[in-house]
C-alpha cells in the first residue's frame, strides 16, 4: 500500500495509482479526534462513537482527498450478502429513504461520479473493485459469514448483469484484515468452507498445538476474483492484519464491538 498523508492517516493502492479518474482510500486509527476505543480516526457512526467526533473525522478524510465527494455513502452492515446499486434512484430521493436502502447492504456499486462508496471494517476484509472498461466501482464488506456466502462473487456477478463486466477489465484490491495466523476458527466455521466449496488446502491451516483451525480470508476472497476470470496481476492484497497491528488499525477482537471502525472508500471523480 502507499501513504496518501504525510502522517499514514490514509493509505491508498498501487494497484489503482495509474488511475487518475479513481480516488480511493483507507483509513488508519490516526489523525482525528475521537477518543477511546474509537481513538482517533473513526469515520463511522455506526459502532457508538460520539457523533460530533465523527462528523470532525468525516471532515478530515474529504478534505484530504484529491476531489471532495459530493457524499460519504457508508452502509449499515449485518454480515450478509445484500449489494445495493446507488445510482439515479437513491440520489434523487429523500434522506430518509437513502437511509432505509443502506440497511442491511454489505456491498455497493455505483458508476456515478462524485459519490463515495464506503465500507466499514474492524478485523473483516474490505475489497475494492474497478471495472476500468466500464468505469463502474464496488465496495465490499466480506467478514467470514460474506466471505463463506460469497458476498465478493455475487458483487461480480450484479457487475456483469447490470455493466456487462468482464473479469480481464477489474482491478482488486484486498484491504487490511485479519490473517490467517490470527484468525483461529471453531470446527463449525471450518465446516461452512468446506461445505460452501471452498479449497480448505488452500484457505485453511491445522494448529496441532491448539488443535484449531485458522482460515485465510485474504485467500477467500482472492479466490472468488480468481473464479470471476480476474487476472492474479490485477489483485492487490494489503497483507495488513488488524489484529496484530492494533495500534495502527482498528481491531473488533482486540477493542471490542463497541470500537472504531477502519473505512475503505472508492469513488469516480468528475
């Protein structure tokens, strides 16, 4: 990853630098005013956080970005499967309608300019999409359960109905999370991968010394852009764990639920 600030508030993806009409981000848990579980970089208001903290932090990211966003498009996320288009139709109505079709979203796509789409994660994996041919972007929330019910593929999939993309023309990017060497599993997570048909030799380790499990989520997700038709050389994988870098990422294992949030956001600028 690069660093978008002199002070890593924001880092970004090589993968997507040769873009100039994407804008793209990470935030890390430093540069905002937050305190707490939440110190200090908190961009969501969902998980808690004192909401004139988060507004200030909100503040913070736009102006620090190449184009400011006509709007911070951030879902309230329940670890399913559920990906809303945000397009003429959610622009043109009420704030409380926006409100109502970002509930229970897990992903989000949109080719209108100007519009960020952002998710939140904490130890989950946030991938970044841009199909470059058909200049259309995803935003995607895959923790375990969206990972082993294929959150990122049917993401694809709503891609290529709706734009006609193709594998060969996105470009990926996998985001900080937590790695398999911290992610250690019960047998019934194990078991959901295997049964879903996931390769468990490939995504998956035994600890003999725990006698647990470990699961790749990175791995997992790499996977189903791999199965899309995605080029290996157009996947970036950040290879940050937030578990182990707590001090430097939000981390919901090491925090707790009621903690601040890593935000990940794309958008097409005018």
């Amino acid at each position: 990853m690069i660093s978008l600030t002199q002070d890593r508030r924001m880092l970004g993806y090589e993968a997507l630098a040769p873009y100039p009409d994407i804008s793209c981000f990470v935030t890390t848990r430093h540069g905002g005013c937050s305190r707490g579980n939440y110190g200090t970089f908190n961009c969501t208001s969902y998980t808690g956080d004192d909401e004139e903290c988060v507004r200030r932090n909100q503040e913070i990211l736009c102006a620090s970005l190449p184009q400011r966003p006509k709007e911070l498009i951030i879902p309230f996320q329940t670890h399913g499967t559920k990906v809303e288009v945000i397009d003429r139709k959610y622009l043109t109505a009420s704030s409380e309608a926006r409100l109502d079709m970002l509930q229970g979203v897990d992903a989000l796509i949109t080719r209108e300019p100007g519009c960020c789409i952002c998710i939140s994660t904490a130890d989950c994996i946030p991938v970044l999409l841009y199909d470059r041919a058909h200049k259309v972007i995803a935003a995607v929330h895959a923790g375990w359960r969206g990972t082993v019910n294929y959150i990122l593929g049917h993401t694809l999939d709503k891609m290529r109905a709706l734009y006609n993309t193709d594998g060969k023309d996105i470009i990926a990017c996998i985001g900080p999370g937590i790695s398999l060497p911290a992610f250690e599993v019960g047998d019934e997570v194990y078991e959901a991968f295997r049964m879903n048909g996931f390769a468990m030799d490939y995504i998956s380790e035994w600890k003999p010394e725990t006698h647990k499990y470990h699961i790749d989520l990175w791995a997992a997700n790499r996977m189903q852009l791999l199965d899309f038709g995605v080029p290996s050389a157009q996947v970036e994988t950040a290879g940050i764990c937030t578990y182990q870098q707590h001090e430097e990422f939000f981390s919901a294992r090491r925090l707790g639920i009621k903690s601040g949030r890593i935000l990940s956001g794309i958008m097409i600028m005018n």
